[in-house]
C-alpha cells in the first residue's frame, strides 16, 4: 500500500506514487541545478583580439538568435586617444592620430578606413643645430618627411568620423624613435611594401646627397664657397592627377635659412603663383634640391595610400581617363621610378648606409616588369586597411 494515502477507509488509488515523487524530485532537482549552474554560474573573462570580426562572426547562425544571445560573443570598442601611436594591419609607416573634431579619443570598432586624402608633405632639413652627435656622425645633414592625412571611417551606425594622422620617416632617427619615424616591417601579407621601403630609403637617401653636395664648403680658396645654409623645408599640397608630372603638387612653400648671417630664402609656388614647381627643376634654383625632394614627396605620398588602403579609390578625369597618382600600383610605374635606384645608392654620403637596410632581401636596383611582376612571391597587391587596435571581448 501507498504510504501517502487518505482515510483507512480510501486508500491512495495509486500504490508508485511515493517512488515516482521520490525519483522525480531528485531529477528536477538535478535538472534545474544543471540550468542555473551553465546560465549564471560562470565568470566572465576579457580577452583582447585584434581581429574583431572573426570574433564576432555569427557562428550559430543556423540556431535562432534568441537562443544564442546570452553566448554571442560581442567587441568593445577600442579607445585611440588623441596623441597617441598606431599603425594599420599593413604596418608599413606608423601614425599618430592628432585631430579627431572636438572629441578627446577616438571610439574605433576596426571600421575600414577610407576617403583618405593627404593635405601636405613637408620635407624638413636640419644640419648640426637642433641634430644628435650620433645623427651627425652618418651625415651631416638631415632630412625627415612628414605628412598630414585626413581619413573617414564608419562606426556601427554608418556615421562617418573625420580623423586627422601625421607620419614621419627618418630611417637615420629609427635608432631613436623605433617605430615612429620609418618602416615597421614589410608585412608578409602584402609584400609589395618591399618596393615601398626600397623606394622611399632611396629617394631619402638622394635628396640627404644633395643637400650636403649643394652646401659643401671647397677647400680650394680659388673657387667661390656657395651660399650656407642652416636649415631649411619645402612643403607639398593639392597633389594633382598625373604623378610623372614635375608639377604634381599644386601649391607650396619653401625656406631656407642661413642663420649666422640672419638670411633667409623664402618663395611659394602654384599655379595660381608666377612660378611652378618645375621651374625651380628647369632654372637649377640654389639650393637644387627640388627634383630629388619632389621624388621623395612623391614616393610618401605613394606608399601613405597603399598603406591606408585607398588603391582601390578609381578617379577619374572630365574625359573619363584614369588618374596616375601612385608610383607603387602598377608594375610599368614601378619600373619607371625604379629605374636610377643603383646610382642613387651608389653615390650617397651617408656613412654605414647599408645598414639602413633592414631586410636581406631589400636590393637597390630597378624593378623588372617582366620577372619581378610576375613572380608570387612578391606581387603589387594591396589591400584594404584598418587601424590596427586591440578590442576586448
């Protein structure tokens, strides 16, 4: 008989009820411990990624979201302040971002990055005034590029954030200043960057030879000592659609400075001034500096597009033709601007300058359309870009 029951004189109809309640209590009870231990009972942990996309693919998305949400795991935003360093996934020049609105830190959720455009390339000389004694020592001049960019890039709800970077590139103050001034690395993702470090260290190293060749005091008291200079910049806008053209860049300034004596040389140029670009290239203007600074200026801005991933931005002229305004994306331009890296190389004053090549396989000659452009070790593809910053999830 049951031991739940009425009366003695009704006993309970139904004699397992005890060891069904019994085991079944015991089984809900299991049951619902094991519910609230895997919905509740954990720790949550950060972990940080640099690839937030892969964290947060939808990798249930055959199970209805309502049953996933609790465990889909989401990104936090990463927080780039305002004065602070960063470099994109191709890791080629680094950046700091300076100007982003009135906001003091940038909320970026790796957003590509696009419509960039740069504003100026300044190229500053220094001579022994304001340089360190170990800079001096490998040439007595130097010479640092900097460039401002303005960028966009999309946050979740397609608004779009207008972004302000500098960069540098002064493979002599790399020592110094490791990742801020020159290549990070030549990432093997996109190995075209080889041709950029190489295009930029030998048009770097051109335009330091210059300087120092258009300034050397001779020894010989018969000729007529040139002119001294102390310092000195050229600076590059508006760049233009054409990029063989020795009027690339629209507008400009330059100044020279002869401190000890309180001299200085100043000029603007433009096509909305008397004077263009390449008449300080055809005039041989003192100091004749202007052809090796406008290839380096244009090696910057070529390598600062593939860096930020604009190779697929197509513009195109008021006849429908497409612009030319990259050394590095075709293997005929590139062919071209490579075609004097050997002499370049060979004449430069920098002392223990092959040391300034940091990957083995980095050769200062021309590049061959016919073999280099084929071989898949080393293809001209770029890719699109993204700041590379760390999200927490």
């Amino acid at each position: 008989m049951s031991s739940f029951c009425y009366s003695i004189t009704r006993p309970y109809p139904y004699k397992w009820f005890t060891p069904v309640a019994v085991v079944g209590g015991i089984v809900l009870a299991a049951l619902f411990s094991f519910i609230n231990f895997y919905s509740n009972a954990y720790n949550m942990i950060t972990i940080t990624t640099n690839n937030p996309d892969i964290v947060e693919a939808n990798r249930w998305s055959h199970i209805p979201g309502s049953l996933t949400s609790r465990i889909h795991p989401k990104c936090e935003d990463a927080i780039i302040p305002v004065g602070s360093t960063f470099n994109t996934n191709q890791t080629a020049l680094s950046y700091q971002l300076v100007s982003l609105r009135n906001h003091p830190a940038l909320s970026y959720h790796n957003r590509r990055l696009a419509f960039c455009e740069v504003t100026q390339i300044l190229i500053d000389f220094q001579t022994s005034d304001d340089r360190q004694a170990a800079l001096i020592d490998r040439s007595s001049w130097g010479v640092t590029v900097s460039a401002d960019i303005t960028c966009n890039a999309p946050n979740e709800e397609h608004e779009f954030s207008n972004i302000g970077f500098r960069t540098h590139y002064d493979p002599l103050s790399w020592a110094a200043e490791p990742g801020v001034s020159g290549f990070i690395r030549v990432n093997a993702s996109s190995p075209g960057f080889l041709w950029a470090n190489t295009l930029l260290l030998a048009f770097w190293t051109e335009t330091v030879t210059t300087i120092v060749d258009q300034t050397i005091q001779p020894n010989s008291s018969e000729t007529v000592p040139q002119y001294n200079l102390s310092s000195g910049y050229i600076s590059f806008s508006r760049p233009g659609i054409n990029i063989n053209n020795e009027s690339f860049f629209h507008l400009g300034k330059y100044a020279f400075f002869n401190l000890p004596e309180s001299k200085a040389y100043k000029g603007n140029f433009g096509v909305q001034e008397d004077t263009l670009y390449e008449d300080f290239i055809t005039n041989n203007t003192w100091p004749n500096v202007w052809s090796p600074a406008n290839r380096l200026a244009k090696a910057m801005y070529s390598v600062i597009q593939v860096d930020l991933g604009q190779t697929d931005t197509v513009i195109t002229t008021f006849d429908g033709t497409p612009t030319d305004t990259s050394i590095l994306t075709t293997a005929d331009r590139l062919h071209h601007w490579t075609e004097n890296l050997t002499q370049i190389w060979d004449r430069s004053t920098v002392a223990d300058k092959d040391n300034l090549l940091p990957y083995g396989w980095m050769q200062m000659r021309q590049f061959d359309k016919d073999t280099d452009a084929t071989d898949p070790r080393w293809p001209l593809q770029f890719t699109p870009s993204v700041i590379s910053a760390t999200n927490a999830w």
